[in-house]
C-alpha cells in the first residue's frame, strides 16, 4: 500500500465519525434537558448515584486486576 492510499483511507474515515462528534454533545445536552423537564431536581439523585455506582465498580475492577496480575499462573 502506498502512503496516499493509507492518506485517503483516514481522510474517509474522519468524514464518516466527524458527525457523530459533532451529534454527540447536543444529543447529550438534549437529554439533560429532557431528563430536568420531566422529573425535575430528582434526576440529580439519579446522575449522582449512576456516577457513584460507575467510580465504585471502576474502583473495585482496578483492584480485582491488581490481584489477578500478582498471582502467578
């Protein structure tokens, strides 16, 4: 393969997920927005506690890998 191929290959690929980028953080702020409409102040709770749930299952996957990785096979 040649570089201007390879060049050409990346150029369609930034064409084909630049939209998604650009979609993402207004379909995002949208659902926020949505979320505060419809259930208020409560969905706080529930962004907080998803947060909360995503930091611990992180934190605890962190550590089940630092015990796999000192056991010997």
């Amino acid at each position: 393969m040649t570089y201007m191929l390879v060049d050409a290959e990346n150029m369609c690929k930034i064409f084909t997920i630049l939209p998604q980028l650009v979609q993402f953080p207004l379909f995002l702020t949208l659902g926020i927005i949505s979320l505060y409409k419809a259930a208020g102040l409560t969905f706080i709770a529930g962004c907080v506690t998803v947060f909360l749930t995503g930091s611990t299952i992180s934190y605890i996957t962190k550590i089940t890998f630092g015990y796999c990785e000192k056991t010997p096979l």
